[in-house]
C-alpha cells in the first residue's frame, strides 16, 4: 500500500490579485503525524480546505488516499474526518444525540459513549452544544472527526482554548490515531504541541514552504545559554570574549530587562569552558546575569527564526 496519504505538488491558489499559495509541495504518510505551521495568512487554511475539497486549486496537483478531494468527494467523505477549529455542531444538538448521528454515517464506528468517556465530555453528555465551554465544543468537535475511524484526519487548532488536562486527553487520542495506521495533518500555533506530536513538520510562510523535517532535523539538536539582566550588556564585547563562531542575541523582555541567547558554531564547545567564560566575562563587566541557563534548541525559536518575530495583520 502507498504510504502517502496527502500529496501536494505545486499547489496555488489565488483570490484576485492576492496570491494564497504559490507553488506549494509536501506530502503526509499514512500512520503519521504531519504538521503545517506557519504564522497568520502563511496559506495553510487555504492548503487545508482545498485537500478538504472545500476549495479549488488553481494550479498545481493535489492527491487524497489517491483520489483528486474534489472531483472523488463522494469516495473521500468516508474515509477522512474533518475537525475545523470551531462551530460544525448545530446548537441546540446534544453532544451524545449529535456524536450517535455522526456515528451512525458510517459502517464501522468507534462506539460514541467510549469517545464521550475518552473525552472527558460524559457528564456533559446531554447538554446543548450552545451550552458547552468552548473547550468541552472544541473536544465533541475531535470526537466527531474521529468516530468514524477515518484513514485520514484534518485537526485545526485541536487544543486551542483547552486545560491542561483536556490538552493531554486530545494528545493521547491523535497518539492512539497514529499507531492504528491514521495519518494525521494538524495544523497548530502551540510549538510544544507541535514539536511533541509530530513526526514531520511543514513550516510555511507566504504560501510556501520554508523548511520541513523531523523536530529533531529542524531544531538541530542544538544547545543554547540564556541569561536575563537589566545591565548594559555590550554583545560585541561579550562575543569577543566567547569562542570563534560564537554569536549574542538580546531581545527586550519588560522596561530595561533583557534576554541574552548565546550560541556556537561548534556545539561541542558549548560546556563548563563556555559557561565558566560567560560568568567570567559577566564578573569582569559588572553584570548581573540572572537566570543562567543552558537550554535546547525548540521549535518554537526554530519558527521564529524561519518567520520573524514581528506581528503579522492577519
């Protein structure tokens, strides 16, 4: 069996003069977790709904378990389950009644009382949906995408607005997916979650891809040291100080505090030398370094590297 689930290639898509995607290409295994990140208007709710079949693309190719979304839809709608970031779900609809329904649509469905109890969602079993916390929506929302026990599932924003617990829940449950063969594309603004679940990421920005690979590709592996002081800090100086290839990048955290990140070239001489050097030098100039650490690369500072750190309109 094909183990590409989703592929992508040269995907574009435009709205009048506005050029969505441009030349988009990735594809998703079976059996895995894909996740799209990008910042606000990088295309990836427009990548999304046209594998949906929600959209069509205006160049490009795009393949569903095989099958084109839109012109196979009715082949498709059985085999892939959809959790959009919000709504879905009529109001007034209980969750129970509303889950018992969507189960009903298919051969083979998960049983809706083991997705309720899974969920965390029993107890509100028979309250309108209007009623619900957003989160406890947000969580009848993934149950009702997943009860069919689809190939294929698309999760938008699964964990947005959740607790801790029910964050742990729904990060169980697309665990559970992908060991029983599903393949997953989340899209997600949480790194941690992002960098915890998936076994490839696409990072996309102004409607192509950036970078892709393992967490662990993408992030390197790399270590860092971060400290925080409201001193003057003079970073040329202090890079002087550091081995060759060494770089300091401040950042403003609140009024005069701010947050050294220093890296190296050679990861390797990131150590007791590297550390004992920095405090010497912080000793020297009269800088109180607070907070000295060493820390890995995330994926977050990955992504912001990729994308900016300015704040993006929409």
């Amino acid at each position: 069996m094909d183990t590409a689930a989703v592929e992508v290639v040269d995907l574009v898509k435009r709205y009048g003069a506005t050029t969505a995607v441009s030349g988009l290409t990735f594809s998703a295994r079976r059996g895995a977790v894909t996740a799209l990140l990008g910042p606000n208007g990088a295309g990836k709710t427009t990548t999304i709904e046209i594998c949906e079949g929600f959209r069509r693309a205006d160049g490009g190719r795009v393949r569903v378990l095989g099958l084109d979304p839109v012109a196979d839809a009715s082949a498709l709608k059985p085999r892939v389950g959809v959790m959009p970031q919000s709504g879905g779900v009529p109001t007034g609809a209980r969750a129970a009644e509303w889950l018992r329904l969507m189960a009903s649509f298919h051969a083979r469905p998960i049983a809706p009382d083991l997705l309720l109890e899974r969920l965390g969602l029993t107890s509100v079993a028979d309250t309108p949906f209007r009623r619900l916390s957003g989160g406890q929506q947000q969580r009848l929302s993934l149950a009702c995408a997943v009860v069919g026990r689809p190939e294929l599932v698309f999760l938008d924003e699964p964990t947005a607005g959740l607790d801790p617990q029910a964050r742990m829940a729904t990060w169980d449950l697309v665990t559970a997916l992908r060991g029983a063969g599903v393949a997953v594309i989340l899209t997600t603004h949480y790194m941690e979650e992002a960098e915890r679940l998936a076994d490839r990421v696409i990072v996309i920005d102004h409607g192509s891809v950036v970078a892709e690979g393992t967490p662990a590709e993408l992030t390197g592996g790399r270590r860092e040291v971060c400290f925080s002081t409201d001193s003057p800090v003079d970073t040329a100086r202090l890079e002087s100080a550091l081995p060759a290839g060494s770089r300091v990048v401040s950042r403003s955290v609140a009024g005069d505090h701010r947050e050294y990140t220093l890296t190296t070239e050679d990861p390797g001489a990131l150590g007791p030398e590297f550390l004992a050097t920095v405090t010497a030098w912080c000793a020297s100039a009269g800088v109180l370094a607070e907070d000295l650490r060493v820390r890995r690369r995330t994926l977050e500072d990955v992504f912001l590297e990729l994308t900016g750190r300015e704040l993006r309109e929409r």
